[in-house]
C-alpha cells in the first residue's frame, strides 16, 4: 500500500514538473511575442513619418510610397503570425526602397528629422532583428518539450498547442538593412 501511494505521489510531482515546465515555456513565448510586437508596432509608427519625409522631396516615387502605406496597413490587420511574417518582409524591403531614395536626393539626405527617422528605423530592425531571435529560440523550446517524451502526453492532456515560428523567408531578408547615415555638412 505504501509503495502504491509513494509511486502515485511521485507520479503526481512528475507531471506537476513538467507541466509548470510547459506553462513556463508558453508564457516565455507569449512574453518574447509581445517584445516583437513592441518593435513591430514601432516600426509601423515611423512608416507614415517616413513615407511623409520622402514624399516631399520625391513626388514622382507614388508608387513605392503607396506599396509601403498599403503594406503598413496589412502588416497592422494580419490574422496569423505566419501572414504577419510575409507582410513585415515586404515591408521592410519597402522601407528600404524608400530609405535608398534618399540616396537621389541630397537635401533629403541632409535633412536631420529624415537622419533621425533613418536612425530609429535601423534601430528598430536590430530591435525587432533580436526579439525574433529570442521569440523564434522560445518557439523551439516550447515545441520541442511539446514533441519529446514525457512531456508530450502532458502536453496533449492540458491542451497545449505548438506555436509559429515569426520567420524570414530568406538570409537576406533578416538581415538588418544598412542604411548609410549622412551628416549635415
């Protein structure tokens, strides 16, 4: 009888660890999303100030202004962190085409709010470059402790669930854009 609640005790403290194991792994992954949300939601606080700059030293550039509006907009209303992913690439392409039209046009280059907004964007794609690393490392943690024994039958009996990974479909699109930043002369 003793050896029969000492394995029923020990079983319990068993799927108590590893549960909290689990909960601390999902909380640690909703945490690193809420930073990359930070740095999105900054991100996109600086497109319209950015599309603003450029649109007055660069009327003839509507077209990449109104794919980085569009963009920004659809960043902001997407449903999944998969289309989210793919809608923030394009983006930050956009971005940089819109950053590389400075280069044209040497009083824009020169302006200092546009230097500052060049400098908070960069800023914020090595933010957002870092939060995803961290939110992509938590990812795996939690879906592998999600895939592996024991845990797995823990996993499936409290409902957790695998998360997405917020990935870049390719090297070049993570890296964080070089913008060269001019100085007032």
């Amino acid at each position: 009888m003793f050896i029969l609640l000492l394995t029923i005790a020990l079983i319990a403290v068993l799927v108590a660890i590893l549960y909290n194991r689990l909960v601390r792994d999902r909380n640690r992954t909703s945490a690193a999303w809420s930073d990359i949300d930070v740095q999105l939601q900054r991100r996109h606080d600086l497109v319209p100030q950015l599309v603003k700059a450029v649109e007055q030293y660069a009327a003839y550039e509507r077209a990449t202004i109104e794919a980085v509006t569009t963009l920004r907009k659809q960043a902001m209303h997407s449903s999944s962190i998969a289309e989210l992913g793919k809608t923030e690439e394009e983006l930050g392409s956009g971005i940089k085409r819109l950053l590389a039209i400075a280069e044209a046009y040497p009083d824009l280059k020169a302006n200092e709010n546009f230097l500052q907004l060049q400098k908070e964007l960069v800023e914020t794609e090595d933010y957002l470059q870092f939060a995803r690393r961290y939110y992509n490392g938590s990812v795996r943690e939690l879906n592998t402790r999600i895939e592996t024994v024991p845990n797995n039958m823990i996993a499936s009996l409290f409902g957790f669930k695998q998360k997405d990974y917020f990935q870049k479909s390719s090297d070049d699109a993570a890296n964080v854009p070089l913008v060269k930043l001019g100085s007032i002369e």
